[in-house]
C-alpha cells in the first residue's frame, strides 16, 4: 500500500505561491529563514507562527473568493 505524504501539493504549479506566502509570513514576523533552504533550526515557536500566519491568510483568500471579491 503506498502512501502519500500529507504535505505534497495536490496542485504543483502553486509551489511558487506556496513559498511566496511562506516568505511573506516570515516577514512579517520577523522570522529569519535560512538562504540555503534548510530551515530545520526554526524553533516549534517560530514554525508554528509562520503556519498560523499562513493559514489565516489562505481563509482569508478563501472567504474573499466565496463572497465573490466583495471585502
């Protein structure tokens, strides 16, 4: 039985918007990723606000296309 990973993307061609919202987040947070890609020494903290961040900015974008634009 193969299984597929919980965090591969159902839409490949978003990985571009993925890490832009990903950088955003860590922007605005002031959290320092690291230039080489390996971000394994975030702390739970700092990797969980950037999650949070995310996550409430893609509701916000999906709440915004429901309503049809009109926020």
């Amino acid at each position: 039985m193969s299984r597929q990973s919980s965090n591969s993307l159902i839409v490949p061609q978003a990985k571009q918007a993925i890490n832009q919202l990903k950088m955003e987040a860590a922007q605005q947070l002031g959290v320092q990723f690291s230039q080489d890609g390996y971000n394994g020494n975030l702390s739970t903290r700092e990797a969980g606000s950037v999650g949070g961040y995310i996550t409430k900015k893609l509701v916000q974008i999906a709440e915004q296309q429901i309503s049809g634009g009109n926020r």
